[in-house]
C-alpha cells in the first residue's frame, strides 16, 4: 500500500497541521506494517508555480510528471493543510495543480466533468486560528476545507476524511483541548479498513 504525506505549513516545529500529519502516518504505519510513505515538505522544498511548459526538457515539467505520477499510484493521501487568510497556502496549491491534469485525474465527457483518481483515501489534517465549521458565525470563509473537499471531490476521491483542530489562536488552554481531541480521533480507528 503507497501512501503519500504531504506538509504545507510554514511554522515548522510550531505547525499544528504537520503535528497532526505525523501522528496519522505513524498511526497508519503502526496498523498497516508494509506502508510505503512518500514525503513531500512544500515549504522546505517548495513547487514553482504552474505555467505551461516550454518543453520537455524543463526540470519543473518532469517534476511535476513525476509526482503525478506517485499521486495515481497512490492508496493514500495524507494532507496538512493549514488555513492562511481563509484558504490553503500557495504551496499545497502549486502541488495540486501538479495533480489536477485533465486526461489523468479528470476529464470531460457528454455528462460532463468525471474525476478519474478515485479509489484512494484523503486525511486532511486541517488547523485554524479560528472557528470556521459548519455552524459558526465564520462558516461562510471556509475556502480551506471545503476547496479541498471539492477539488478532490472533482478528482474523484470520495472517501475524505478531516482530522481537524480549529480555533489554535484562540487560547493556550483552547489549543491544548482541539489538539488532545484531534490525536484521540487518530489513534481511535483504523482509516484504511473496508
């Protein structure tokens, strides 16, 4: 089984998303011995932004191909995506524009857009400053989890899941709460069990 982990955020020891990502891969590999994992950190080795390749023979074509490539070979995708100013960071966006190819993870038919990625598993790990779920005065500026529900969505990955830990910035005592329960949702089930 191929899983890829993916870690976005900028704060590095500090990040809650990449704390998050960690304990979900280590919670994988510890149910499921013969994972092979694929680490991709954005921001220590960073993407440059999508344009149209010139050829070939340019060195962010062939990168791009070749983490397509690892993407449709992939069971699993582990995400830590951190909220920056209501989205996602710029990092994990030039990612997915690697992975968002029409003909490969999608294309268009008669009934029209069909993703062709399904049959994987997403784990989101989702931080936020703030409170933006589904019910909060602030739900309307969640342009983080629901991209990434939708994007993948269009990919065809049906099966997401959010390991999320909202409201960091809100106190010291607030932090230490979302993130006992965030790791409790971790270590509480198998993800990968048909």
């Amino acid at each position: 089984m191929k899983l890829i982990h993916i870690d976005s955020s900028a704060l590095g020891d500090q990040s809650v998303s990449r704390e998050l990502t960690a304990a979900i891969v280590t919670s994988l590999r510890r149910q499921h011995g013969g994972l092979q994992v694929s680490y991709h950190d954005l921001v220590a080795d960073p993407l440059p932004h999508w344009t149209p390749a010139a050829d070939a023979e340019d060195p962010s074509a062939a990168r791009g191909g070749e983490l397509l490539d690892e993407f449709l070979a992939a069971d699993v995708i582990v995400i830590g995506a951190p909220m920056y100013n209501f989205g996602i960071p710029s990092q994990l966006k030039a990612w997915i524009d690697r992975v968002a190819v029409a003909g490969k993870t999608f294309r268009y038919g008669a009934n029209g857009p069909e993703g062709l990625a399904g049959g994987k598993k997403l784990v989101i790990a989702s931080s936020r400053g703030g409170v933006y779920s589904a019910g909060s005065p602030a739900a309307g500026m969640d342009f983080q989890e629901t991209y990434l529900r939708g994007v993948f969505g269009f990919l065809g990955i049906t099966d997401i899941e959010v390991v999320r830990a909202e409201g960091v910035n809100m106190s010291a005592e607030h932090k230490r709460k979302v993130l006992d329960a965030a790791h409790e949702s971790i270590g509480r089930e198998d993800r990968l069990a048909a």
